[in-house]
C-alpha cells in the first residue's frame, strides 16, 4: 500500500462521478460493503449518509474504512482507499448531498424530508490497479 499524495492521473479518476463501494466495521469487526457516492475534495473523500444508514452507526463505533472507486469505462482500473472517517458532522440545509447528488446526476438531491450525515475521510493509505496500478505492487 502506497501512501499519499496519490498520483495526478489516480486523482483525476477520483474527480469523476465513478461507482464506488465503502467498506465499515461492525462492533463485532465484521466487514460490511455499500454502493456509494462520493466526492474527492483537495485529497480527502465525501462521503454523505441518511440519519439512519447502518453504516454511519458503524463509523461512529470505528472510523476506519475503505473506499474502492471504479474507474467507470474500464472496470480493471480502479483506485483503493483505506483511511479513517476524520469528522463527521451534520449536512444542514442538505448542501453536501446536494452537492454529491449534482456531481452524479446533475440535480439537487430529490429526497428533502430526512436529516444528512456527512462524514470527511482522511487517506491514510491506497493501491491502484489496472490504469493506476501503484509501483509498490509486484509485477
């Protein structure tokens, strides 16, 4: 695993509105994957959760994840973060969903009656494969 900063071209793929999977802990430190959304901001990760989403329950309890971004036209390229959620806070007035739901769709977030959760992950670590393979890696 590489540290970072990670390479331009990595970080130009994380700019784009690809498929990702985040991976938490549960308490008892079983691993558990969700499809996601998510930003790349000045080197850190967005991600954005509902109140309620189990996987927000599981950052609160350990802050490390992972994060797998799928380069989206060609799915053996892909870049693997694993970091640790740094803050977690509020999304009053829904700004950063709406701001990841733009990036994605191109439209505020439709679902406006239930609180956001936004949770800033730092990049402790990450590896690449395909296109951003990371030179640590053996041949």
């Amino acid at each position: 695993m590489s540290k970072p900063p990670l390479p331009e071209a990595a970080v130009e793929m994380l700019r784009k509105p690809n498929p990702a999977v985040i991976t938490t802990l549960r308490p008892d430190g079983q691993p558990v994957s969700t499809a996601t959304w998510y930003l790349w901001d000045d080197g850190r990760v967005l991600v954005n959760m509902d109140e309620g989403r189990k996987r927000l329950e599981h950052m609160r309890g350990d802050p490390r994840v992972a994060l797998d971004v799928i380069d989206e036209s060609n799915w053996y390229t892909h870049v693997a973060i694993i970091g640790h959620v740094e803050e977690l806070r509020e999304d009053a007035g829904l700004a950063d969903i709406d701001r990841v739901s733009r990036h994605y769709t191109g439209n505020p977030y439709p679902r406006r009656d239930r609180g956001r959760v936004t949770a800033w992950i730092a990049v402790d670590g990450w590896h690449g494969w395909g296109a951003h393979k990371d030179s640590s890696q053996p041949g």
